[in-house]
C-alpha cells in the first residue's frame, strides 16, 4: 500500500514511517525541517528513513497550497497519515499566527488534497489539549471539547471539524487521534521527559510547574505508533445507529471518528520526576513554580474506544519507557 505520512522528521511521523517500511508499505514523507527545535536531531530521525527503496521523500510546507496539490497529483496515496502540525502548548502564547499556518491552512491543503485524489482514508492527530479545563476524568471522547485553554487546543478541535465536514461533503473517511503525553526515544526536546532528563544529566535545575501538583497520561511511542497503524488499517465509516435527535460527540453518520489514544494511567507529577531519577542515578534539583498559562492540571485518557475499534491496548508501563529513553538519550548525545 502507498501511504503519505505528513511530518516524517518529527518524533510520531518518524517512528510510523519505520513501522510501516518495516511491513513493506510503501511511504512518501514530508516534512518542512523548520528550526522549532534542533534541526539536526530532525535531520538524524530521517537519516533513518531516506536510504530505505520504499521510502521517497519531499520537503515543503503543506501550508503551500500549489506545492501540496502537485503532491498529491502526484503521488495518489491510498491512505493518508496526517501527523505535521505545529506543537506546543506553551509555544503557542507567543507565536499564534505559526500555528494558523501549519495546523489550519496546512491541515485544508490535507485534506484538499485527499478529497480530489480518492484517499481511502485519511488519519490525522489531534490532541489530549482539546478537553481544556475538563475536569471530569477520566477523559472520554463523549465529552465536550468546547473550551479549549491553548490556540494549539483550538486548532486541534478545529481539525476535526473541518474533518467532519470533509466526510459529511465528500464521504472522505477520516479519523482524528487525541494524543495524551508521548515519549520515547528520539523524542521532542521541547517536551518534559527530554527537558528534564537533559538537565538532570547536566546537574542543572528543572522547572516544575503547578508546584508539582499536576497528572499526565504519558504514552510510550511503541503503544503510540501500533495504534496509529492499527486506525489507519481500519478506514472510518457512518455510524447506522447515530442520532442527530441526541447527538453524541464521539460518532457522526458520516465516515468519521474521534479517538483517545494515550496510556490510561495518569502519573503523578513527583512520581514521574522520581522515576528518571531511578533512570538516570541523578536526584533532580526542583524549580517549584506556579500554573502557567494554557497549562492544565491534568489528563487521563479514556482509551475504550479505541480498544474497541480497533484492539488497541497500551503495553509500556512508565518505569519501562523511560528506562529506554535514558538509554537512548545518553548513546544518541554520547553522555
């Protein structure tokens, strides 16, 4: 099978695309390489990927209207697998109009792109942040995402509703996953498990937000990129029993889905702090600080329906993953 995979030099697009050469797809990436963070760790996720005869790759913006719809004229990509967007929560206070670029205009060329070239299906990330300030956990796909606390929030949430109109206009299939807190090897460097294993190592202080007073559902990559795949094998289609008298958040009767897709164990804060010290042999010098903006105190993924779905079943339990990202991180920086 030909899949596009959007975002190939970034952690999740990388590691799907190595899965899916792995089982002899055949992949056309693309990526824009911007300076967001360390270019050459992005260089060093494609390095892995480039030389592989399934794999061709393409640098761009997909915010390029022309230059996305030569892509897809031609490459005609059966299934699409949407993971290119501009992260960051925090990133976004300051830098709003780089997110209405990459995770809106971008996310319409997309989907342009798969409704006029017969996509069979296109699976895109969206984001735990959508749920905002809910603080009902744990989080489920029926509740309501109506008051996002993040831009990057907003344009998650926009993202599956230009979605939903795509499959109720053209039946073009389409399935939204919500992230909940992934790590693991070759990670982002903007996010906590790198931040603070990179300062820890160093002997410098981390900062700990919300005086430590936070839950994450942190997501190995491995759990992460099997049930990615496993969506993608499975296109979306009309649910028979959905009732616009009672409408229900999660469902449509048009060809499209919304997922959790995170750990479904929620870490304490200090406790996931206390595991890298476990990892690395380090004890951490704390930072405490106070809620920022955008933040929210906790995320607890609901993964039910995706179990399902699609059989999806996170493995890797915290101790485990970061076990392995602190072997990755000292071999890849040589420490």
């Amino acid at each position: 099978m030909k899949i596009l995979v959007t975002g190939t030099a970034g952690f999740i697009g990388a590691a799907v695309a190595e899965r899916l050469l792995a089982r002899n797809d055949e992949v056309v990436g693309i990526d824009n390489v911007n300076d967001y963070y360390d270019v050459s760790l992005k260089r060093a996720r494609l390095d892995r990927l480039i030389h592989h005869e399934s794999y061709r790759h393409h640098e761009f913006d997909l915010a390029d209207e022309n230059a996305t719809r030569a892509l897809f004229e031609k490459e005609r990509p059966q299934r699409v697998i949407h993971l290119a967007a501009q992260a960051g929560v925090r990133y976004s206070i300051d830098h709003p109009h780089a997110y209405g670029s990459a995770n809106l205009s971008a996310f319409l060329n997309v989907l342009e792109g798969c409704r006029h070239h017969g996509t069979e299906h296109l699976t895109y990330a969206s984001s735990s942040s959508v749920y905002g300030g809910n603080t009902k956990t744990p989080f489920s796909e029926q509740d309501a995402v109506d008051h996002p606390v993040s831009l990057y929030a907003a344009t998650k949430k926009a993202n599956e509703s230009m979605a939903h109109t795509y499959s109720h206009l053209y039946s073009l299939p389409t399935t939204g996953l919500r992230f909940f807190t992934v790590y693991g090897p070759w990670g982002r460097p903007d996010m906590s498990p790198f931040l603070f294993v990179k300062r820890i190592l160093a002997g410098e202080p981390i900062d700990v937000f919300n005086h430590g007073d936070h839950q994450r559902d942190f997501t190995y990559i491995d759990d992460i990129v099997e049930g990615v795949i496993r969506v993608s094998d499975q296109p979306a289609e009309p649910d028979a029993a959905y009732d616009p008298r009672c409408p229900d958040a999660s469902r449509s009767s048009a060809p499209w889905r919304v997922f959790n897709i995170g750990c479904e164990r929620p870490i304490q804060l200090m406790r996931y702090i206390e595991v890298i010290e476990e990892c690395t042999g380090r004890k951490a010098i704390k930072n405490m600080l106070p809620m920022q903006p955008g933040d929210v105190k906790a995320t607890y993924a609901d993964v039910s329906a995706l179990a399902s779905a699609v059989g999806y079943r996170p493995e890797t339990s915290l101790e485990v993953g970061m076990q392995r990202f602190v072997e990755w991180y000292r071999e890849f920086y040589r420490l």
